[in-house]
C-alpha cells in the first residue's frame, strides 16, 4: 500500500480570515489557483524573457544523484551559463536544476512583476524571494526548510508533482539525525515498504502544480518535488507569528545546519553511515509504537 496521500484542497481565491481560521493557524497547505492573476510575471515570465534578462550568467546545477558524504548538502554537480541551462530544461528531459537561485540580484527588475499576498498574512522575508528552475524528471530529495518560513511556492511553465508530510511522521519517514532530511535511499513516488516498512501507513498529501498555481507550505512540512516539464517556480517565504517557532529556526540553523556539516567533513563516509543507522533504528521504534499516534 505505501504512503496514504489525499488531494489537497483547492480554491481559486480566499480571503484573509477564511485562509487564517482554516489554514494559516491549524497550518494545512492550500493550493491558490488565482493567487497570482494579477502578478505580471505570470504572463511577462517566458523562457525567453528570463534568458534575455539574466543572460550568460553562470549557474551551479544539481541532480538527482545521492548526496556524497564528503560535501556540504546541497552541493552542485555541475554549471552552464544561464541561457543555455533555460535551452537545455526546455529542449529535453535532464536531472539538473537550480536551487535556491537569487535571480533578482542578477535581474532587479523582476521584483517589479510580483506582488506578496500581504493581504493573506504579514511577515514576508522581502530580501529572500527565491527561484527554483528543473528539466522533466529533476527531483528535489525529500526535506523540510531548515529555517522553517511559510512558503507560497508559485508554479510557471509546465506542471510539476508534489508530495508533502506534516512534520510530526519525520521518525517514519527516516529522517537523519542532526538533518532536516530524509534517507536517500527510497522512491518517495513508490516506496518499497518491504525494505522500509516504517513508511507503510504515513499519510501525506498529493499536489500537481500547473502555470500560475500557488501552493502554500505551512512552516515545517516535508516535501519532495518532480519537474513533470521543463520549468521553474517561485518561493516567497515568511515567518511564522509564534516566537517558539523562531527560536526554533535559529535553533536549526545554528545547530542542525553547522553541526552536520561540521560532522560530514570531518568524518565522511563513517558518519553517513551512522546516521543512517540511527534513522533506521528510530523508524523502526517509531512503527513498533503506532507513532506519531
């Protein structure tokens, strides 16, 4: 049987209170279908417009491979000028994508072509607006932000496949030590359950983003993301209300991030292994208790 995902509610617009009583404060995702209706990037964002503004611009590229144990997470397989990367995710199916990438530094005048749904809620890391570019069949590796923001993640070009957990499966779902990420060894879309049986049972939720569609991530949530076309999306990030949350962003950043890091320079292969030993052994503990019920 595997994973138990359900649909994730759709509306093609909400109003403030509606969006805080029923998602916001229980924090459950939303997918906003007219979110974005009257952003001008939604129809100004072309390929072509993007490889016209940023340009020759070199970029580090990312696959799908296993993180090597050796390097920071995160770390990039390869690079190619920008405009031939945008050639390349649209011509053909390719792992590589871009992570994190900060284009307004590189092109100002795109933050002209937005609007932050500050009518939904406060809180906006305004310097933070992000972008994320893949070919068909790039994968982003199953993870929550270690900075733990809400997240309005907005789809354009092509349609993409996204599956979500709530934070509380994270023993279930093999979740490293010191990490805010999973094993690397099981297909998220069809898990062998008989190799890592912790994840029969673990409800999620299922999403396919196509142009223009915005999904709201409440803080915390794992996701795994699919590049079903050539694509890119936008990430708008904001900070939850509640200070125990913040001091537990600094708490990940300071700690979770550094130290991990730290341990797989110093110790590589040996320290890769242990914490997959370590997140076996929870997993297992996990499922023998019926958690996280």
């Amino acid at each position: 049987m595997g994973f138990i995902l359900s649909a994730i509610d759709t509306v093609d617009t909400i109003d403030a209170a509606t969006f805080k009583k029923n998602y916001l404060d229980p924090r459950r995702p939303l997918v906003i279908k007219g979110l974005t209706g009257n952003w001008p990037a939604i129809n100004k964002w072309t390929p072509e417009y993007l490889k016209k503004v940023v340009g020759q611009k070199v970029v580090p590229l990312y696959d799908n491979s296993k993180a090597d144990p050796s390097k920071p997470i995160n770390s990039a397989a390869a690079q190619m000028p920008f405009d031939d990367y945008i050639d390349l995710i649209m011509a053909q199916p390719t792992e590589l994508r871009i992570f994190f990438f900060n284009i307004f530094k590189h092109a100002p005048e795109l933050l002209n072509d937005l609007i932050l749904p500050k009518d939904l809620m406060g809180g906006f890391i305004e310097s933070m607006p992000a972008m994320f570019f893949g070919g068909s069949n790039s994968v982003t590796f199953l993870h929550y932000d270690i900075d733990l923001p809400h997240i309005f993640h907005t789809h354009f070009h092509g349609n993409k496949h996204i599956i979500l957990f709530e934070n509380k499966w994270k023993e279930r779902l093999y979740c490293l030590p010191n990490a805010t990420y999973a094993l690397e060894d099981y297909d998220v879309a069809n898990p062998d359950t008989k190799k890592f049986p912790a994840l029969e049972g673990v409800k999620g939720i299922e999403v396919f983003l196509e142009h223009g569609d915005t999904l709201f991530m409440p803080t915390g949530y794992w996701h795994w993301m699919k590049y079903l076309d050539g694509g890119y999306s936008l990430s708008l990030r904001a900070w939850d209300a509640s200070l125990t949350r913040k001091a537990a962003s600094l708490y990940n950043l300071a700690i979770k991030g550094g130290l991990d890091s730290a341990l797989k320079m110093a110790f590589k292969g040996d320290y890769a292994k242990y914490r997959e030993r370590v997140a076996v052994k929870r997993a297992d503990k996990a499922l023998a208790k019926g958690r996280p019920y």
